[in-house]
C-alpha cells in the first residue's frame, strides 16, 4: 500500500511534513552552487518552470498570487527566498494531477534549507499542511511528520509521490523537494518547492 524505499529516482511531487536531516560537510566547495528557491518545475509531456525562483548569489525574494499549468497542476500565492546561508519556499492552495486517477492537493506546502557555518552542515526540512490524496476518488490523509525520502507509488505502478525528498550532491549542495511527482517511464517529473543549498557560505 505504501512503499518507503530509495525508489525516489522517478518521483514528482509534493508535500510532507517536516523532516529535518543534517547532512555533515567536510571542507567548503570552492566552485559553489549558488543557494535557490523553486515554487515549481517541471519536464516531459507539460514542461514548465522554474517560477517563481530566487537565487542567491542573483535575486530575491520573488513571488507570484498563482500558478496555472493545467491539467497539471495550479496554486494560489506562491514565495521564493535566497540568502547566503538559507533557501525556502513557501505554496498556497495546491492542487497537482497524478495521472487520471490520482491527486494531490493541500493548504500549504513549504520547504526550506539552511548552512550553518558555525557546525558546517547543511539541513533541510519540508512541511504540507491540510494534505490529501485522492486516489480513484477516495481521500488519503497525507499524515504530518514523513521522514525525508518517504515514497508512496500508485497503485498498478500508475505514478510515485515522494514526500520531502533530500539529496545531497557530492559537493555538498542539499536538494529540498517537499513534493516531486512521478509518471512511468519518464513522461513527467515535477517538483513543487525546491530549495537548495550549498555547503559553503557564500556570503
């Protein structure tokens, strides 16, 4: 019925509560990624994003009242922000197609990460407030608290939902996709509130 696995290499989507990993750095990255901050993005058959996205070094904060990329997805206000430390996203009124027989959809969904320079970690954590899936018409409640990498797929393999999705790249860059959605054989992948970043203070 659900399926928590490291199958998290085809996911899309969205959403989970609160998980916060600390990821140990070693020596700061001398070519580092600049800190980012996704609202959403999305490849394959409904290509879209990234909107809005703030960056740092590069521009914040950015935000949006809604995004619209039917019959994929669509929110209300959406915020982005970037520092030299910290990312975070925040998403109002989501509503996210998995295929034709399922969807997501919730109150709120944020995501955020932060570089201690005092400890030399980076950590992240994702949140989904007032969360539901609706499989073949019948509502799932999303449960609070998911641990980071917590994947559920669909019935028949139909598609995969990963809930506060952290990867850490081998510079360091920590990856926070509070939903990254799914469908089989790659024809669509999405994420919905990025936020990335970098081992190394990029003040």
């Amino acid at each position: 019925m659900k399926m928590w696995a490291q199958r998290t290499a085809r996911c899309l989507g969205i959403l989970a509560v609160v998980g916060g990993v600390a990821l140990a750095a070693a020596s700061p990255a001398s070519a580092a990624a600049p800190n980012k901050a996704i609202g959403f993005q999305a490849t394959g058959l409904i290509p879209g994003g990234p909107f809005p996205a703030s960056a740092f070094p590069g521009t914040s904060p950015n935000s949006v009242v809604g995004l619209s990329l039917l019959p994929l997805l669509n929110s209300g206000a959406v915020s982005t922000a970037a520092t030299p430390t910290s990312a975070s996203v925040a998403v109002s009124g989501l509503a996210a197609a998995l295929g034709p027989v399922a969807a997501v959809t919730a109150g709120t969904v944020t995501s955020s990460c932060f570089y201690n320079p005092f400890t030399g970690t980076v950590s992240g954590t994702a949140d989904i407030r007032n969360g539901t899936i609706l499989l073949f018409g019948v509502p799932i409640t999303i449960q609070p608290n998911p641990a980071p990498g917590t994947t559920i797929v669909l019935p028949g393999n139909l598609g995969a939902l990963a809930i506060n999705q952290q990867t850490i790249a081998a510079d360091g860059t920590l990856t926070v996709d509070a939903l990254a959605l799914s469908l089989p054989g790659g024809i669509e992948h999405a994420v919905v509130a990025r936020s990335v970043c970098n081992r190394a203070n990029l003040a």
